[in-house]
C-alpha cells in the first residue's frame, strides 16, 4: 500500500557539506535547507558522519528533522557506485570501524592521485588539496579545484574529463570496498542501504538491473528514484525497477553548493505513484507533517 504524500513534507536525502566535498559548513546548509522549506533532510557525506553533531544542533535549533546519513563509496565490476546509508546508529562499533577505514583508504588514494598526476608539475599538491578540503582527506572536487588554481585546467568539469574522471590518471578506484561490504556496514548498524543516483553510472539498462539485483541480493534496500539533474524518462525508468526489484524509493538534491539552478536542496521531482517510499520505514515514520 502507498500512503498518500503530505503536501507539507519536504524530504531530501542526500546532500553534503563542508565535512565532505559540499560548499556549506553543515550549519549553514541546514540554514539553507530551512529557506528552502525542507522538513526532513539527511546529511550524506562522502565517507563520514563528522558534520552531523554540528547538522544535529542546527536542526534542532531550525525544526528539522535531521536523518542520519553518509554516501559509502565501494566496488561493483570494478566500477565506483555509491551507497546511501540512512537512519542507522552512529555510535555502532563495527560502523565506527569501517568509516575509519575509509578515511584511512581515502588518505591512501589521495596520496595516489598525487603520485599519478606529478606529470603535471604542480608543487605540493597533497598540501594544496587538503587545504582545499579544509584540512580533512582531500576528495577528487578538491584535486580539481587545486587543478584550476594552477590554470591547467579551465574548471572543475574540465579538470574531471582530462585528469580525474572515469579511467583517468587521477581515478584511483583500488582502495574502494566491494559493494556487499558495504551494505552489510550500514545493515549491522541497523540503517538502510539506498543505492545512490543509479543514472550517475553511465550503466546501460541491462547492467543498472544487473547492478540492482545484485544490491538487492547483497542487503540493499532502497534506491534513489529522484534525484537532481534527471529526465522524466530516467525517473520512470528507475520508478520501475523500484518496484521491479521490490525495493523501497528515496529521493534526495544531491546538493554540494549554491549557485547551480539545476539543485537546489529540497527540490526535487515528485516521486511516482505506487512506490513504497523509504521514509515509511524509517525507526520513527515520517508519515505526517507534524515535526516532532
Ligand atoms: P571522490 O569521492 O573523492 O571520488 O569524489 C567524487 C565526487 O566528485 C562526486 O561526489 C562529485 O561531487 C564530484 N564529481 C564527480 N564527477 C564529477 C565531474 N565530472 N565534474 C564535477 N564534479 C564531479
Ligand atoms: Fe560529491
Ligand atoms: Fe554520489
Ligand atoms: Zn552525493
């Protein structure tokens, strides 16, 4: 059965601040999703919870109902694919663990990318990509931006499509997990598995079912049907394998920084009928709009 959606919520799960590879300080993006008339958001960082103390004080402080959340990079086929944990327990050991281990990897990659891209002669690159991460284990976005800094590259998409995009120098994919692992990092600490921005993948249909069913067989249990930048074409496509694959449906901005028309935290396309969303599921169900 599909519940009827409140015309007063307004969930978006997934978005990033400052303690990843996102603009915003997670105060000020919780401010942000405030404005933008968001009730219930999750903090998905790239491989960390460390901006969800600070996420949790804001929302309390603006009516939000803040979701814990994180965006895991692993392994499937030797490809990068992202998995949304949401609503687990932070404090898990085990969970704990496995987010160490992949800030040390990360470290380790970043490390990488700077043997792989010396060719290109740009003096301290770890040094400048951390100070570009703010002191934290810099991302690929903080390589590219060093990379313009630098003027050999024009922009960040320039950056990705010569240096650190897909089968490029810069695209270290070795320290990643395999996608099973993950999930079952985000299952012990009692949260949800959702597969993020399947579209993102440049997967053809049959390898998206493929990549679905396998998560699905691994523990996942949602994937993202709407999220930013996507066609109404790619939306019925995922809403079918939603419910092809019996998982539940999630939506979220994917937001990273102001300024881009195309995302804008909380909006975000009208999830299909007859999909089970993963917010009903969630350990207090967001069923109405009354905020707690
Ligand atoms: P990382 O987790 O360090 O591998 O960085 C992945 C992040 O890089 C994604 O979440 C995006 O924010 C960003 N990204 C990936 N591809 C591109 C691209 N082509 N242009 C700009 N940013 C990108
Ligand atoms: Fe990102
Ligand atoms: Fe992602
Ligand atoms: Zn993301």
């Amino acid at each position: 059965m599909t519940i009827p959606q409140d015309p007063d919520l307004c969930i978006d799960l997934h978005c990033h601040s400052t303690a990843s590879d996102g603009a915003l300080s997670p105060a000020a993006l919780i401010e942000r999703a405030a404005g933008c008339g968001v009730s219930h958001l999750a903090l998905t960082d790239h491989d960390t919870i460390a901006g969800l103390g600070e996420a949790d004080r804001a929302a309390r402080a603006q009516g939000i109902v803040l979701i814990p959340g994180v965006e895991l990079s692993c392994l499937w086929k030797s490809r990068t694919i992202h998995i949304v944990g949401l609503d687990f327990d932070p404090e898990e050991p085990r969970f704990r663990q496995a987010l160490q281990q992949q800030n040390d990897n990360r470290w380790a990659r970043a490390r990488m990318i700077c043997e792989r891209l010396d060719k290109l002669g740009i003096d301290d690159l770890l040094l400048r990509a951390t100070e570009a991460a703010g002191g934290d284990v810099p991302g690929r976005p903080h390589f590219a931006e060093v990379l313009v800094g630098a003027g050999v590259v024009r922009n960040a998409a320039q950056a990705f499509k010569r240096y650190l995009g897909n089968g490029k120098a810069g695209d270290v994919k070795a320290y990643w997990p395999e996608l099973p692992e993950v999930v079952h990092w985000i299952n012990g600490a009692g949260g949800i598995a959702v597969l993020a921005h399947p579209r993102k993948y440049q997967l053809t249909a049959t390898k998206l079912r493929e990549l679905t069913a396998d998560f699905r067989r691994a523990g996942g249990k949602a994937i993202e049907v709407s999220t930013s930048g996507q066609s109404s074409g790619d939306l019925g496509f995922l809403a079918e394998l939603c419910r092809k694959e019996k998982l539940l449906a999630s939506q979220g901005s994917d937001f990273h920084f102001p300024g881009a028309p195309w995302c804008e935290l909380g909006r975000i396309m009208k999830m299909p009928d007859g999909l089970e969303p993963v917010w009903h599921s969630f350990k207090q169900p967001v069923l109405s709009s009354a905020p707690p």
